[in-house]
C-alpha cells in the first residue's frame, strides 16, 4: 500500500506540475530607462524664447494636457513626468538640452522637440542612443526617413507637400500669377521651395519673379517685402515662422501692396502672427490647416470642441484660444496618450517605436476625413491637409481634403 500510494503521489505532483505548465504566467512588465510602475519620464526642448517662442504654446497645451491625464490616474495608473526645456530655438542649445534629457534626465522617449534646423543637430545623436523622437515639431521631408532614422517621427504634414498643394491652387486659380516668395534660409525653407516649385512644373521658372530669403537672427524683413513688391509680384508666397509672417503682412501693408497672400501652415498661427499684423491687413490670406480651428462657428456644438474648451478653462488658461499651438498641443497629448495605452506593460523603447510606426488613429481636433496613419515604411502620421482662406476674424475652410504624397 505503501508503494502504491508512493506512486499516486507522485502522478498527483505530475498533473499539478503540467496543469501549471499550461497555464499562462501573468505577462511581466517590462521598462527602459524612464519607465516606472508609478512614473512615465518623457522629455521635449521648444523655443520658450527666442525668435520662434510662438511655438511653445504647443508645449504649454501638451503639458496641460498630461497634467489633466495625471489628475484623472495616469495612464494604467502610472503618472506622466513631461520635461519641456528651452532652447531658444538655437541648434546648439538644442544639442545641450537634449543630452540632460537623454543622459541625464533618462527620459523614456522624445515627444514633439521643435524646429527643422534644431532637429536635425540632434537627430543622429537620438537614433544612436536608439530613443524614440516622436511627433517632432518639423515637417522637412529628412525625418521621413527610416532607413537612416528609424527612431525619428515627425507630427508636421511635410513641408514640400504642403507647397505643392499651394502650387496646384495657384495653377488653377490664377495661371498667370507673377509670384514672388519671402522664404526662411534654412531646411524649412529650401523644403516649402522644393514642393512649391514641383507643383508649378515647367512654369516656375515663368511664374516666381522674386525669391528673398532671411535668417531667424534678422531683426526685420522689411528691404525683403519692397524688393517683392517691386518685383511686380501679384501673389506673395510668405514662408517663415509666425513672427516673421507677421512682419511681412504687416509691412506689405503698409506700403500698399496687396498681392493675394498665402502663408505656410507653421507661420500662420491667428495669436502668433494674425493678430501682430493686425487682422485687416491679414484679410484674405490663404493658408492650410489639418486641425479644427476653435474660432470657426461650425465646431460650436462638436463634443471634441465643447471638451476642448472646458480643458482650456481649466487646465491651459494661460494660452489664448485663438492660438493655433493651442488644439495642436492638445492633439499632441491625446496622441501621446493613446500610443502610451497601446503599449501596456511594455514600456520598452522598443516597444514604443513599434507601436509608434503601427498607428491609426481618430484625434478629436484633426478636421473630418484626416487621422493618424504610420507604417514602417512611412513615419508620416498627418498626410492630408485642406486649404483656409482668413476673412478678417477667422480661417474659413473652403477645399476639400487634399492628400500629400
């Protein structure tokens, strides 16, 4: 009896053991340098001064946003630490404040640093130290690259995409237009320039009379704007950032000339640049937009809007309504959000990248028709635009959506 009971033991032990073996273990948590149970560490630099401290607004909204998702619990009950730096908008400052992010700070991923030419001093650096650098303020077709940059995402539809959207418009709208241009002398510039002139073809050489171009340590634009002016340019192409756009408009103004105005999507900004110039001297100028625009009556009575408005009350009083870095901040944190639920347990850098390069995703203040879409052949998240004329209060939609390549 005793044998036999010596082998019914251990055939009992032998079950239990393989009952287990077939059950699932609980997956482990996994986390890179800036991940926690309690804590998610991630870390920015925008220009808080400097000639483009338009742009922090962006970085004021996502971190109202994070602090909102922080009251409410977190993210699977972990907090966001979001570290937002400085840098002037200067590549060396960026350089520095990107390496205490990195290698001090030990932030778990990169999320919306600002600027092309700021970008690009530290974009070889991030992929070397392999940390994701998501959502990054520029639209300059380099960081679509992920043969060279696979940890490199930018937020921005690019540059050249958007030019040659303009292009079209004026081909159709106005084909004999004398175009003269006002472009920043920089990536962003030559990349606006490359798209724009792609658009008109063989005719660029015929249309565009002028081409000036300005660095972000110039005081003014001003000899820029009269030497376009007496170009005979009828259309003025202003691609600069918001302060910037502000000079020209105001000062084309002001020597009364009034070509029909388009200005870049990143410099034409109501509180950045509209409202400088003054909104009658800004009155029909047309630009693109891929977010809802807070001030447009039609998004009155949209939930996302009505949310959007009560979060501003509460969480980002200090940014006007009317400033476009305000919705794009905003879209910002709840994208970040959404990529951090998808992750779950993982928190790995890894992890992070991938999830980043498989997204498809609605945003509450993305216009009808465009969302978020990456694979790991095309980092691009945002690729369809729509153009918006300014009426002297507002921009007012008035195309359809327009798909970039």
């Amino acid at each position: 009896m005793a044998c036999w009971r010596h082998h019914s033991t251990l055939a009992a032990v032998t079950a239990l053991a393989l009952c287990l073996a077939g059950t699932a273990a609980p997956a482990q948590k996994q986390y890179s340098p800036g991940a926690s149970d309690t804590e998610i560490k991630i870390g920015t630099t925008t220009p808080y001064s400097g000639p483009a401290s338009a742009y922090s607004a962006g970085a004021v909204s996502a971190t109202a946003y994070f602090a909102m998702v922080n009251d409410q619990g977190g993210v699977d009950g972990r907090k966001i630490n979001f570290i937002s730096l400085d840098d002037a908008y200067s590549p060396p400052k960026t350089v520095e404040q990107i390496r205490r992010l990195i290698e001090s700070d030990e932030v778990l991923f990169l999320v919306n640093p600002v600027g092309t030419a700021t970008n690009m001093a530290v974009v070889k650096y991030i992929n070397q130290k392999q940390v994701p650098h998501l959502f990054i303020g520029t639209g300059a077709t380099v960081f679509n690259d992920p043969e060279h940059y696979p940890w490199t995402m930018s937020w921005t539809p690019h540059y050249a995409s958007e030019g040659e959207i303009y292009a079209r418009y004026i081909l159709s709208a106005k084909p004999d237009a004398k175009i003269g241009i006002l472009a920043q002398n920089d990536d962003l510039g030559r990349d606006y320039l490359l798209g724009f002139k792609r658009g008109l073809g063989d005719k660029a050489s015929t249309m565009i009379v002028s081409t000036q171009t300005y660095n972000t340590t110039d005081p003014t634009v001003d000899s820029q704007v009269v030497s376009l002016k007496t170009s005979g340019a009828d259309v003025f192409f202003i691609i600069t950032i918001p302060k910037f756009a502000a000079q020209a408009i105001r000062k084309a103004y002001d020597i009364d000339w009034h070509p029909q105005e388009f200005v870049v999507s990143v410099g034409s900004s109501i509180a950045g640049a509209i409202k400088p110039a003054g909104f009658e001297a800004a009155k029909g100028i047309i630009s693109a937009a891929y977010q809802k625009d807070p001030a447009d009556p039609q998004w009155q009575d949209d939930p996302e809007m009505k949310a959007w408005n009560a979060w501003m009350d509460k969480y980002n009083p200090r940014i006007s309504k009317s400033d476009y870095y305000a919705p794009y901040g905003y879209n910002i944190g709840y994208a970040v959000v959404q990529l951090l639920k998808q992750c779950g347990d993982n928190l790995t850098r890894e992890n992070i990248m991938k999830q980043a390069s498989h997204l498809d995703m609605e945003l509450p203040l993305l216009l009808p028709g465009i969302r978020l879409r990456t694979s790991p052949t095309d980092l691009r998240p945002i690729k369809q635009m729509r153009l918006v004329r300014f009426d002297g209060s507002r921009y007012v939609l008035f195309s359809d959506v327009l798909a970039s390549d």
